[in-house]
C-alpha cells in the first residue's frame, strides 16, 4: 500500500474514502497516533496514479 492522502477531519476522510469508492479503488484508512486526528489513506501501489487522477478531477473539487 502507498500512502495516498492525510486527511485532517472526518468530514475530509469521509469525501476521499467516497472518492476513492466511486472510482472502484480500494483503500484502507489508519489513525495516525494515540488521539491525533490525522486519518492517513493508503491505495494499492498500482492504484495510486488513478487516485490521483480522481483527487485532481474538477468534477471532484470543492467550490
């Protein structure tokens, strides 16, 4: 797994995760540290330059 995004609140974690889902990319999501708030998302090696696509997507940008 490749470290893709550190999101930085749930509500930033949720849209990534969603992201990720509706681009058929699978993902696992780690807490990073004993109370932090930091959500890393990882992505398979291979998936990682379609995930990026998908992030920089402007359908996909916040307005």
């Amino acid at each position: 797994m490749a470290r893709f995004y550190d999101a930085m609140s749930d509500s930033d974690a949720r849209r990534i995760t969603d992201l990720l889902k509706e681009g058929g990319i699978e993902y696992s999501l780690q807490i990073l540290g004993e109370g932090a708030k930091v959500k890393e998302v990882m992505v398979a090696e291979e998936d990682l330059a379609a995930a990026e696509r998908l992030l920089d997507s402007p359908a996909h940008h916040n307005t």
